[in-house]
C-alpha cells in the first residue's frame, strides 16, 4: 500500500483508478480526471451538493461533534485530525437558516453588479437577490460546511451619501466565522490546488465570472485565525492574498504569513503588491478582481510577492 490507497470508482471496474494519498487524503481518479479529497470524490461519485455530501460522510463515519467523548483510532497517521484541530481552534457556534429565508427576497439579476462583471448566471448560483425592503442587493453568506448563517446588503446604487453605509447586513452573522465562497468554490479550490483570497464578497463573485472559481473572501482588510485555519485546511498548493489599492503592504505581509505552513505540510503564500500602480490607480481603493480576466492574469504574473 506504502503512501496511498488504490480502488474502484464503480464496483467491479478497474481496482486502481482511484488514488488516494494516506497523508494528506488528497484523491484522484483517472477514470474522470477529478483531483481533490476525499470529499470532492465522494461528491463527484454520488452527484449531491457540498452540504449533503458533508452532511453523508458524517452519518457514515458517525461523526460526533467536538463536544462528545467518543474513542477511535485516527485514520491516516491522525493527519485529519490535526487539520480538524486548526479548523476548530476558535470556533463558536454559527445560527444557520433554512434556504426558505431567501424567497422573500427577489431573485433577478442585479444591473449594478453586471455593470461590475458578475455576471447572471453567476449572480444566480450564489443566491444574491434583491430586498425590496431596505433597497440593497441581497448577498447571503454561508458557513464552511455550506448552511446559509446571514445575508449581507449592498445599497443598490452607484453614489453613496456619507450618511449612507454600502454594506449592511439584512441578517447579522459573525463574517469572522467563515468565509464567503468557502463551499462554493470548495472543489474547484481543490482541483486547482490554488486559493486566491480577496476582501469583499464582489472578489469571490468576480473572479467566478472570469471562469476563476478559486476566490474567497474574508468580509473586510482582516483575517481572524478561524479564517486562517479553514483557508489552510483546504491544502492548496499555492495561496494569493488580493488585498484592495491602498492597503498598508505590511498588514499584507502579515496576513500572508498567517497562511503559511511550516511544518507537515508545505505550500506557496504570496500577496499582490502593485508598488507602481501599473495595474491598480493610485488611492483608488481598486480590488484586483475588478481588472478584466487579462490585466487580472498580469496583475498576478508580475506582482505577486512570494514569502
């Protein structure tokens, strides 16, 4: 057996199409070209969402919550387990909701947001509507395991007054406790071995619509640990910090270094610096996703900054 395991994706087919890596559980299947984990593969085989494919693998190894005293011998040498552990470290309880809470907001694409480059069907597989009430954008979050917990408001206009707040959430929720695009993007992330962090939800949302299902963001210009610890836990190869024009290259520096590995597992941090504005105006507080797919492409080439 050595490093990994080997077997069949459909019983009785060929034993060794699929490959699984005892270190890390990253998983690989030659008969379909999937390359992720073991949960990407379980969702690939059985075809079902991130959430219900989290929530079978649970029931199957009878998962039972931190909370519960329950003995068994890790698999894999304990690897997961220690990941488990980084994702957990300052975790706290998350209200989630049931989808039904966003029928009551409209469900069309949103001009403002075209006008951005997110483009409909994008808007549409991210859930983000319209609340009549208060006249913003509905942009629901949802937590890692893929349950909505909140929904944030975008003021459904260009110009906004200095009385007026761009971003306010319809329903509250601790952005500190998850990330946007965490499920969505789950197994592209895993597939491409690549993370590109950025700071509002539109970075995640744009980055799809140039085809880049890679984005996540963290809700604002800072990282909490739990953030730090879920982004790691995916195991991407390479992680790119995509911080908005005008952000201090220290407080960069400092969130890069916050995902990298250094010991049982080794990856690629860097962050984007555009030291000569080439790409990014100077004081136009401009996100990196905002570039069109090819200046975007340069942007990354020539100046990320590798730590």
């Amino acid at each position: 057996m050595g490093k990994e395991y080997r077997c069949a994706r459909e019983e009785g087919r060929n034993p060794t199409s699929v490959k699984v890596n005892v270190n890390t559980l990253g998983a690989t299947c030659f008969s379909t070209n999937l390359n992720g984990d073991l949960i990407t593969l379980v969702q690939n085989k059985i075809n079902k969402t991130f959430p219900q494919t989290i929530k079978l693998i649970s029931e199957i190894i009878d998962y039972k919550s931190i909370g519960d005293t329950v003995k068994y011998t890790p698999p894999f040498g304990g690897f997961y387990k220690k990941i488990a552990k980084l994702r957990n470290e300052e975790e706290v309880d998350i209200e989630i909701y049931s989808d039904e809470v966003l029928e009551r907001f409209e469900k069309v694409p949103n001009i403002l947001f075209y006008e951005d480059g997110i483009i409909p069907s994008v808007q549409q597989e991210f859930n983000i509507g319209y609340d009549s009430v208060s006249g913003r954008i509905s942009v629901p979050w949802y937590s890692t395991d893929g349950m909505l917990c909140g929904v944030m408001g975008r003021l459904n206009k260009r110009k906004v007054g200095e009385d007026e707040s761009k971003w306010f959430p319809i329903i509250p929720f601790p952005k500190s406790q998850t990330l946007y695009g965490f499920s969505h993007n789950y197994s592209s992330i895993q597939e491409k071995g690549l993370a590109l962090i950025g700071e509002s939800e539109k970075h995640t949302l744009q980055l799809a619509s140039h085809g880049m299902k890679v984005g996540l963001s963290l809700g604002g210009s800072f990282m909490s640990e739990l953030q730090a610890n879920n982004i790691k836990s995916l195991l991407p190869k390479k992680i790119i910090l995509m911080m908005d024009e005008g952000l201090d290259e220290d407080i960069s520096r400092d969130i890069a270094e916050k995902l990298k590995f250094n010991k049982y597992y080794k990856n690629q941090v860097g962050y984007i610096l555009d030291k000569n504005n080439l790409y990014l105006p100077k004081e136009s507080k401009m996100a990196p996703a905002d570039l069109p797919k090819k200046d975007l492409s340069k942007l990354i080439k020539n100046c990320t900054i590798w730590i």
